[in-house]
C-alpha cells in the first residue's frame, strides 16, 4: 500500500493514500462500518480515530484491515 502521509487530525489520523494504493473496497466498506469514527474521503483520506494504541499504532491497524490482498 502506498502512503503520501500521515497526519494527527484532532483525536485521530489521517492517512493519505496516493492513487495507486491497493485498497480492497469490501474490507475498506467492513472497516468504516465497524469503527463508528472511521471515514473514507474521495481524496484518498482515510480517518481514523485514536484509542490507547496511539497514532501510528492505529494508522497501521487500520491499513493493514483495508489493504488488498
């Protein structure tokens, strides 16, 4: 998966994917649905909120459930 960035964006990430990111749309739509602060933008922006885990923890958790096979 390739990723422009990382940002903290008040209580969560964002992780910007560039356009030739291998996202699978079935684990992306399983993910936004079970994690209730989660959000996909057309951009390419994914959102993600913070638990205990700390920012890149929950970056990476979040991309390693929505990448493509």
């Amino acid at each position: 998966m390739l990723v422009v960035s990382i940002d903290k964006a008040g209580n969560g990430v964002a992780v910007k994917l560039s356009q030739n990111a291998r996202v699978d749309p079935e684990k992306l739509m399983s993910y936004l649905a079970r994690n209730e602060g989660a959000s996909f933008s057309p951009s390419g922006i994914l959102r993600v909120e913070i638990g205990n885990e700390g920012p890149i923890t929950a970056a990476r958790q979040a991309l390693e459930e929505v990448r493509a096979s």
